[in-house]
C-alpha cells in the first residue's frame, strides 16, 4: 500500500499546487503509454464515455462495472505516473466501486452528481471519502456537480448558485476538488473560486475555452479533456482513411509511437 499512498498524496500535491494540472484523457494502455510518455504530464486521467466507446457500450453507465474497473486497471499497470478513473456515478454503489478501483491501483476519481437530489449526491460522496480512508490513502475525489452541464432553460444566475451549493456541499464532507463541466465564463470560474477558494475548481476544456495560463490566474486546480481526446483521435483516422480511399496514403510526418 506504500506505493499507491505515495502516489495518492502526489495527485493531491498537484491538484493543490497554485499550477494547474493537465490531464489529458485516456481509455486504454496504448493512449497511457503515448500521453504519460509526453514532457509536461504529471497524471493520467481515464474518461469512462472513450473506455464505454471502446468496448461498443453507450456512455451513461451502461457498461459492466467489472469491465470498467478491469479497464481501469490496465491503464494502471500502464503507467509509473498517479491515475485518476472516470467513474459516472459510482454504477449504483459509489463506495464499493471506489473500493474496486483502489484495489488496482487507482488514486482518484471523478464522481457525477447527474443532478439527484442534493442529500443523495453528498451521501454518494461521503461513501467515496469513507473509502479512501479505509485504505488509507488521500483519494482524490474529483466531485462533479452537472449544474452547468443539464442548465437547460434555467436561468443563468440561478445555475451557477446550484453549483455553488452542491460543490460546497461536497467540500464539506471531504472531497478535495469539485469539478463542474460545462462552459464556463471568466465569471463563472471567478463565482465559484470566490465561493470556494483557490485549487478547489476543475474545469473541462472545450473549444474556444478560457486559456489554461488564464484559467490558472483564476485560481482553477485542473483543467481535463473528457472524451474529446479520442474525438481527436478518431479524427485523424477518419482523415487517413478517407485519404487512403482517395488514392493518398500516410501522411508525411508518419512516425511509429508503439
């Protein structure tokens, strides 16, 4: 348990420290191996929408939890660097899952609130942290309120102050981060830095997002890149097979990665 506390402690040291972290996300050992290989990544963070993709499951955890947590386990073993899962919203029992996933090794988690009722959505986190002591390692739970992400109609102001309540809520008993998708103005970071404290927030970046060096002015923990890191990579898949069948072939700055 020595080596998972170490790194337990080191995701939380950088998701405290005044800079930011960047995750860029992963859903096997062969994307493990390219980003944690990278100059400048400290953590690997996996997304449970590309690992669902992956196995030819919708995102919305439908998904075994065996086979999520087996996953998980691989990316791993894949790496030296701290890893912290995707985990929706803990598939029915957030404490037994978190349980699972320490036991391969893994040291922190997104958790969704998917909007249940605020009473329930602490109770899920709290059974997180209760897990993380029992094995006694500072798990790093990233808890995700969708306030901004199922806004809907809703107006604005009255978004932002649901997300305030909820991430505080989480902060209160014992999550260390809140991470809130969706996006999100120079305003809103400020809104919920002011409500919360510096390297409280995490963030997901978006086209067209706040700069990383602007949101770390801000005082935002980590910034993390969901699903949209395999979107990248299917792009260029997609891009090289229509290449292919117009006649081309690889591109010219081809090179080998595994």
């Amino acid at each position: 348990m020595t080596d998972i506390a170490a790194r337990a402690h080191l995701l939380l040291d950088l998701h405290t420290s005044a800079e930011i972290l960047t995750v860029v996300n992963v859903w096997d050992a062969i994307s493990t191996k390219i980003v944690s290989e990278t100059d400048g990544i400290e953590a690997i963070a996996t997304a449970s929408h590309s690992i669902a993709a992956m196995y030819g499951y919708e995102d919305g955890e439908n998904i075994p939890v065996d086979l999520m947590i087996e996953a998980v386990g691989r990316i791993v073993a894949a790496t030296d660097l701290p890893v912290t899962a995707d985990l929706e919203a803990g598939y029915g029992n957030p404490g037994e899952t978190v349980r699972k996933a320490i036991d391969v090794g893994v040291v922190g988690a997104n958790l969704e609130d998917q909007m249940k009722p605020l009473a329930e959505a602490v109770a899920a986190v709290e059974a997180v942290v209760k897990a993380g002591e029992a094995a006694g390692i500072p798990f790093v739970l990233n808890a995700r309120t969708d306030a901004v992400a199922k806004a809907g109609d809703r107006p604005h102001d009255e978004v932002i102050a649901d997300a305030i309540e909820r991430g505080s809520a989480f902060l209160d008993v014992g999550a260390p981060v809140v991470f809130v998708p969706g996006p999100l103005s120079e305003d809103d970071v400020q809104a919920f830095v002011d409500a919360w404290g510096p390297q409280k927030l995490t963030t997901i970046g978006y086209p067209g997002s706040i700069p990383l060096a602007r949101q770390a002015e801000l005082g935002v923990a980590r910034v993390s890149y969901g699903p949209f890191s395999q979107s990248v990579a299917l792009m260029a898949l997609q891009d090289l097979t229509k290449d292919i069948v117009a006649g081309g072939g690889l591109p010219s700055d081809f090179r080998v990665l595994n």
